[in-house]
C-alpha cells in the first residue's frame, strides 16, 4: 500500500503552499495479500537470471531444431527409393539401354550417399543432440536403395548366380520357364 504525506512541521510552518510542499512516498507493503497481479510475461527474477535462462533456451531451442532437420535429413533417402522402385517397375525386366541406366543409378545413388554421411550430417552437429540413430537410419534406407538395385540387376539376369557364370566348360543353368506362341487356327 502506498502512502503519500506531508510532514506536520512543514505544514504548521506554513510552508503548506502547493508550490513549495514536498511530498514523501512510502514504498511499504503492509497487507499480506496483493491486490494487483503481475502483468503476463512479467517473472520476479535477477537480470542475471533472466539472461542465462534466455540463452539456455535459445541453445535448448537451436539444438531441438538440429535434431530435427537431422531426422529430416536421415528419412529423405526413402523418397529416392521410392521413386527408384517405381522407375525400376516401369523399366521392366529386359536388358535395354534405359533399364540397365535405371539399375546402375539405383547402385551409384547410394553408395556415393554413403560415401559422404559425415558431410551431410555435419552442419547438425552439437553437444546437445545425437547424431547416431539419423545417421544410421540414413545408411540403412541407402543400404535399401542398394539391394534394390542389386535385386533389379538379378531381375535382369546380369548377376553371376550360377557355377557356368565363371568357367566356361560347364553347362549354362536350365530355364524354369518359357513361354510360347498360340496354335494357329484355320
């Protein structure tokens, strides 16, 4: 509670003209209870306080949206692969020009991606946030991207399965399955 006064000896001096009084203000709080609340936003704290808490949240802050552009980073791999597959699928499964490109970008992506996780993940590095489970889901879905190249070059029949793949005297492995034409009908 804030109270104004005047001093008894000025005012029985006569000095009590309202230019020349002086006033005094007590900055006493007698009641137990506030009656004004605290405007929002306003915390009772040291400016000290108040600037170390600040940075600690501007670097909590920084350091949640590094972890997060991370995972980002580490999940992107999975559309390339999904767009590969597709790519894969619609090359189909003979040897022409446009799917053996296809199947030798769906091995080179990858593998020149694993080459260089460190660079990717290095602008995300910080005390603060780990790394290690982004980085490796990252090379997990390019280790992915790579079988599915791998699994297209077996597809196309340009992988060495068979022992007459390596040595010329043996007999090439018997197909499973053919096809033939129709009977003609007249």
């Amino acid at each position: 509670m804030m109270c104004v006064s005047v001093s008894a000896n000025e005012m029985e001096k006569g000095k009590g003209v309202l230019g020349s009084r002086k006033w005094a203000v007590e900055f006493t709080d007698n009641s137990s209870t506030r009656d004004i609340l605290d405007p929002p936003g306003f915390t009772r704290a040291s400016p000290d306080q108040d600037d170390s808490s600040l940075t600690r949240q501007k670097k909590d802050a920084e350091a949640n949206w590094k972890s997060q552009k991370a995972w980002e980073v580490a999940q992107a791999p999975f559309k390339n692969l999904m767009m590969m597959g597709f790519m894969m699928w619609m090359a189909g499964n003979t040897v022409h020009l446009f799917s053996i490109g296809i199947t030798f970008s769906a091995l080179w992506q990858p593998l020149s991606a694993l080459q260089g996780v460190g660079k990717v993940f290095e602008p995300y590095k910080d005390n603060k946030v780990d790394l290690l489970a982004p980085k490796l889901l990252y090379i997990a879905l390019n280790l992915g991207g790579m079988l599915l190249g791998v699994w297209k070059l077996n597809s196309l029949g340009l992988l060495p399965t068979h022992a007459s793949d390596w040595v010329s005297s043996l007999s090439p492995a018997h197909e499973v399955e053919f096809s033939g034409g129709g009977a003609a009908l007249y």
